[in-house]
C-alpha cells in the first residue's frame, strides 16, 4: 500500500472509532436521562408548554415544594419547553420524532448528507473550472498586454486636456475599474450578505441557490484564481519557457488566429494548447495548484456550513446540526462532524492520486506515491 493512502486510511480509522464511541456515548446518555424526567411532563394532556400561563403554573407549583431551587425550576421548565417546540416543528415538517440515535435519525441524517455531498461535489467543481479558466484569461490578457493603466482624471484636469477621444478612453477604463471593484465586492461578501440581498425567505428548495452562495461568496473563487495566476506567472519566469520558444512552440497569445489560443480550447473542461507555449507553462502550473484543492476542500466545506446555518435553510446538514445542537441532542451532532471528516479526506485522496498520477506523467519522482 502507498504511503499516502495508508496516512489517509489510519486517519479515518483513529478519528472514526474515537467519533463513533463519543457519539454512542452521547446517545445513551440522552437515551437514560430523558425519558425519566421529561417523558411524563410532556405527556400530561393539559399542559400546553407553549402557553406562557401554563410554563409559570408549572414553575409556581415546582417552587412551592423546593423553593430553594427556583433557578433549576426555570431551566427545567425551559428544557421542557424547547423539546415540545421541537416535536411540534417536526411534526409539522413531517419528520420523525428524532431522540438520539435510531434508524428515523439515521434516515433523516443520511438524506441530509447526501444533499450535502452534492451541494459541495457541484460547487468545488464549478469553482476548480472558474479558477483554473479566470486565472488562464488574466494570464493570457497579460501576456497579450492588453491592460492598460487609465489616465489620471487629475493629471487631465492639470494639463486641461481638451482632447476628447483621451476623455472617452479614460471614462471606459474608470467604469470598467468601477465594475471591477463591484464584482470583487461581491465574491468576497459573506454568502449571507449576498443571499439577504435577493431573498428574505429561505426553504428546503435551495440547492441551486446554496451552490451557487458556495461558488461566488466569501473570496473563493477569486482566491483561488489568483493563486493559479501565481502559478503560472512562476512557470513562465523558468528556463524550460524559452528552451520551448527555441523549438518552435508559437508565443502567439491571441484568440483564433492561426498560431494563436482557440478559444473553445480555453473554455474546455480538459484544456490543451497543442503547438503552444500556453500548453507547457499550464501544464507544469496545474501539478503546484493541484496539490492546493486540498486546502480549497476544506475552505468550501466551511464556508457552506457557515452559509447553511446562517440562512438557516430547513432540511440542510448544517442547519439540522444547528438544530440538534439547540435540542441538546449531540450525539447526532457527533455524526455530522464525523460526516463531514470523512469528506475532507476523501477529496484529499482523490487530489493525492491525480497528483501522483501527474508526478509520473510530467516525469517528477513519485516514490512518494
């Protein structure tokens, strides 16, 4: 077995077994200690504990026997309250009644993760694609020197620039800038900023949108686009550029012209610039940004928590973590943590074998692998 796997393989296995004995310790806590002072309460017929009147009768009559434990009296009240809410939230939802660990938890967990797994598998793919394609476009843009530096509105206003045409230039590169600056605001808002500006209402039908928040928000893309324009910035700065140049590669960096870029190829999924030098530089600065899908994993996996709980999107792992977490019911809790774990590790696996895969196909030593 090869050295990264068998890290990766030991990992899932410690952190597992300690996970799961947490949360089968948890569940038999919850199962022992709610039954016998909760149970009974909540099934008298002529309690409602979300009528105020009710929850101070109770309270009343418990500080009349033991007035010394008034405090206790409220939380215990309090507690009660807060399971009863719950069980009225899931029978309206149709959820099952859900107390620790048993196959309606597993179930509904399972669905749970599952949407998870789909939300996240969509938005590290779109956001591999934008940064790898985005991060190509600037490099290209660079290469082509197509960036210019806008005028000066004041160096105009001093010079009493009377040329229009100079006007006209200088107004269009400001606004793109302006528009520039917008967009950047935008991708490096929090998802919730981003999502409270088109929505107020957020449900189980939210798949889409919440991918999307995981894509845009929260300075990933743009982050990560940056990083591969570094690379590739690097890879261009090597001998081995020029050594290509001396064999004939075309340098020529516009798009669709005989010996230029073809911009489908740069739209592609798998890019490939045969004949060009772009195919030499994006090939050795993909194995460095290859290697750095291990931190972006982790960087998505948090920011759709985040977004899932902040929106408090009903029907999504990260809110049913909150809610458990509410209800004091941690051994589910446990589950998610352990859920999400293993969906770090995984896509490090997968990230480590298509790097070795690359080490071997670009000649690098992969006795590591």
């Amino acid at each position: 077995m090869t050295k990264p796997w068998a890290r990766h393989l030991i990992s899932l296995a410690l952190v597992s077994l300690v996970l799961i004995s947490v949360a089968v310790l948890l569940d038999k806590a919850t199962v022992n200690t709610l039954p016998a002072d909760v149970k009974a309460w909540l099934e008298l017929p002529y309690l409602d504990w979300q009528r105020e009147s009710d929850r101070a009768l109770v309270k009343e009559m418990l500080d009349y026997y033991q007035p010394d434990r008034s405090s206790a009296h409220k939380d215990f009240v309090e507690k009660l309250t807060r399971i009863d809410r719950r069980k009225r939230q899931e029978l309206a939802r149709g959820i099952p009644q859900i107390v620790g660990i048993n196959p309606a938890t597993l179930h509904h967990l399972w669905d749970m993760y599952i949407r998870f797994i789909l939300i996240y598998a969509a938005s590290f793919l779109i956001s591999y694609y934008g940064a790898v394609t985005l991060g190509l476009w600037k490099f290209i843009r660079e290469a082509r020197e197509e960036i210019a530096k806008p005028f000066s509105f004041l160096t105009l206003l001093r010079r009493r620039e009377k040329d229009l045409l100079l006007w006209k230039m200088t107004l269009r590169q400001a606004g793109r800038r302006m528009a520039k600056a917008v967009v950047y605001m935008l991708f490096f808002s929090p998802a919730y900023v981003i999502a409270y500006s088109f929505k107020s209402r957020f449900d189980t039908d939210m798949f889409l949108f919440v991918m999307l928040l995981g894509v845009i928000s929260n300075g990933m893309l743009i982050t990560y686009t940056q990083k591969f324009y570094t690379f590739l910035r690097q890879e261009k700065e090597k001998g081995y550029v020029a050594l290509a140049r001396v064999k004939g590669l075309s340098d020529d960096f516009r798009f669709n012209t005989e010996k230029g870029i073809a911009l489908k190829n740069l739209l592609h999924w798998r890019k490939k610039f045969p004949g060009h030098l772009l195919d030499v530089i994006y090939e050795n600065a993909r194995y460095p940004f290859l290697r750095s899908l291990r931190e972006m994993a982790a960087y998505l996996i948090s920011s759709l928590v985040i977004t899932e709980m902040a929106l408090n999107v009903q029907g999504h792992l990260s809110y049913g973590m909150l809610q458990y977490v509410y209800y004091g019911d941690y051994a589910p809790v446990v589950l998610i943590v352990l859920g999400l774990f293993w969906l770090v590790k995984i896509t490090e696996m997968i990230v480590d074998g298509l790097a070795c895969r690359m080490d071997r196909r670009l000649g690098h030593d992969a006795r590591s692998c």
